[in-house]
C-alpha cells in the first residue's frame, strides 16, 4: 500500500511539473501508481528488465485508453508516469564508475542501465505498434 501510494505521488509531482491538470492529472498519477505496484511487484521474481517491460506496456495501454476516454494525446498521460521508472541511480552509478576508473564495473553498470533503459522503450513501442495495427483493423472491418 506505501509503494502504491509513493509511486502515486511521484507521478502526481511529475504531472503537476508537466503543467497536467483535472481530469488528467488524477489518470497520469493512477497510471502511475498502477505501473509503479508492477513493477515493484515483478521486481523480485523476474528482475528490473522484465518489470520494467511490463510496466511500461501496462502504463501504455492504461495511456492509450485513458487518451480516448478524456480526448487527449496519449503522450500527455504517458510520460509522467513513466519517469519514476527511468532508471537514474543506476546511470548515476555508471558515471561515478566511469569517473573513478572502475571501466569493467562501469561497463557492467552501463549494459544494465541501457537494457533497462531499452526495456522501456520495447514495452511503449510493442503498445504503440498494437494499437495502429488494431486501429487499422478496425477501420477496414466497419463500413
């Protein structure tokens, strides 16, 4: 219940720094927490590039229906959820390793952080990509 209610406020402070407001606000900050809980859910079992995969298809999808229902852009409720995912420690820890001379730790850091990094943009572009292919299916079906 803490993490979802953290991970709620995190992109409710997003929002508000991306000028959201109303209606919008409150969807991006439930995205948010719903996104944050799966991740933080899938974290131990699966590891940070699965959970991360999945809460940003998840974040997608719940971005994608919202933007339908409240008429707006789906980026508008897709971005401020998504940052309290992005993985800033570990790319803090890369640098620092980088800074110190630690090249193999650094690298090791690197990977990770590229792959979660990478994990993220998989899990938005496969949504992305669902939702122009059923948006065309859909349009070719009904007359």
């Amino acid at each position: 219940m803490f993490i979802a209610l953290m991970n709620f406020l995190a992109s409710l402070g997003f929002g508000i720094m991306f000028d959201l407001r109303g209606k919008k606000l409150i969807a991006a900050s439930v995205n948010g927490m719903l996104g944050g809980t799966l991740y933080n859910i899938l974290l131990s079992p699966y590891g940070s590039t699965v959970a991360l995969l999945c809460a940003s298809m998840a974040i997608s999808v719940f971005a994608a229906v919202m933007a339908r229902i409240l008429k707006c852009p789906t980026t508008i409720l897709l971005i401020s959820p998504l940052v309290p995912l992005v993985p800033g420690g570990m790319m803090y820890y890369t640098v620092l390793d980088f800074i110190s001379g630690d090249m193999s730790l650094a690298l090791q850091d690197a990977i990770r952080t590229f792959t979660d990094v990478g994990a993220i943009v998989i899990g938005i572009v496969i949504v992305s990509g669902l939702e122009v292919v059923m948006r065309k299916i859909i349009k070719r079906t009904s007359f």
